[in-house]
C-alpha cells in the first residue's frame, strides 16, 4: 500500500512540473492585444515606455525551453513567439528607428538566453524553425519590416497552430501589397525567392502558392520578386 502512495505522489509530482514547464503564451496575447493593430501596426513607443509586460512574457524563456516529450506544434509555437517577441524586444531596446536595418548585425546578436544559452534570432530561424520543415513559419514570424508578413494579435499555440499557420499564409498571399498573383503572372514577396529550397519540399513554389492562394496559378506563369520594404511596422 505505502508502495503504492509513493508511486502515485511521484507521478503527481511529475504531473505537476510537466505542467508547470509550459510557457503562458496567453501573456503574449494580452500584450499584443494592446500594442498591435489588427492590420499589424505595432506600437513600439507604447511598448518601450511600459516594457514590464513584454519582460514578464520575455523571462519565460529564461526559465522555461522544449522538452523531447513536447509535440512538435508546442515546439514550434514556443519558437515561433520567441521570435517574435525578442524581435519586439531588439527594437524598443533601440529604438526610436526607422529599421531594423539600423541596429548593427540585428539578427545576429546573441541576445536571447534560453536553456543557459545565448542565442540570436537567425539561430532560432535558420538552425530551430527552418529544421522542423514547416514552411509556413516564414509567414508566422516577422522581422519587424514593411514587407514581412503582419505581426499577429494572438499568440501561435499548439492547440491552434495549424489553423493559425494555413490562415497567415493565405492571409499574406492575399495582400496585395506584398504579393500580386495571377494566373499567368504573379510577382510575389522575396521570401520566396530568399527561402526557396523551404517551399519546395513536396513540390513546386507554384504548388505551395496554389495550396493557399484563392487564384489558381499556372505552372508556367511569369514570376517576378517584389521590392522588399525595410522601414519599421509601425
């Protein structure tokens, strides 16, 4: 009987910190919920002056990194917000600017500490997100530009993730002001050209555009690359 009261405490226990190892993602969402747009505008001057609440979101990932036992959608939620929220970070730490472009080696800065490391954003980009092939993350993180997917009010979870994934990809492929598709012509974000190998996992760049785009696009259409816009989503 004791034997097996010490079993059940211990799986308790286990229960309880696999539990308390999770990041509250709903605080990123509250946060956002006040300081960006439904169009994406973010309202970084707001933000530096009451940085409390991005730090409280932020010191999270201090504490808290994946475990082998997550599923790949926790996974992937947790670095995607990550990005996205040390991105905001990188910028009211330098801000008022006018880019991203305008803080030295901004991707390349190891700034961010999770699991006793300092890692840079193009670390969690190129070396974590891109290596779980999923290439919709290139429409769910945002470097802090013009011409980069919108930073969304909500943060990504794993409960919502595939919803949230097919919705930002359609939604960036239906602005016309970072991507013009037709059938036979389409001039689209550099993304594309910049991540290419990425969208053409299981196929064409073509055949991904057609798997989210409302207009059904030729396999011989013309492409051509929009110019790419640096100035801050402000």
């Amino acid at each position: 009987m004791k034997n097996r009261i010490s079993i059940l405490i211990v799986l308790i226990g286990l229960s309880m910190n696999a539990f308390a190892q999770k990041i509250e993602h709903s605080d990123w969402t509250n946060f956002l919920q006040k300081h960006v747009s439904k169009e994406g505008a973010v309202d970084y001057k707001s933000i530096k002056v009451n940085a409390a609440e991005l730090n409280k979101y932020l010191n999270q990932f201090s504490e808290i990194s994946p475990k082998d036992s997550w599923s790949k959608n926790e996974t992937l939620a947790y670095w995607i917000n990550a990005y996205n929220a040390f991105t905001v970070k990188l910028i009211i730490d330098n801000y008022p600017l006018k880019s991203i472009k305008d803080i030295k080696n901004p991707w390349d800065q190891e700034f961010i500490p999770i699991n006793g490391k300092r890692l840079s954003l193009n670390h969690i980009e190129h070396d974590i997100l891109r290596n779980m092939k999923e290439p919709r993350i290139h429409f769910s993180i945002v470097c802090a530009s013009a011409s980069c997917p919108k930073l969304q009010n909500k943060a990504f979870t794993s409960e919502k993730l595939e919803q949230q994934l097919t919705a930002a990809t359609k939604e960036f492929l239906a602005d016309v002001s970072k991507n013009k598709v037709q059938k036979e012509n389409i001039d689209i974000s550099k993304i594309f050209k910049w991540f290419s190998k990425d969208f053409k996992e299981t196929g064409s760049i073509i055949d991904f555009l057609n798997t989210y785009s409302e207009i059904k696009i030729s396999q011989n259409a013309k492409t051509s690359y929009m110019d790419y816009s640096w100035e801050l989503n402000d």
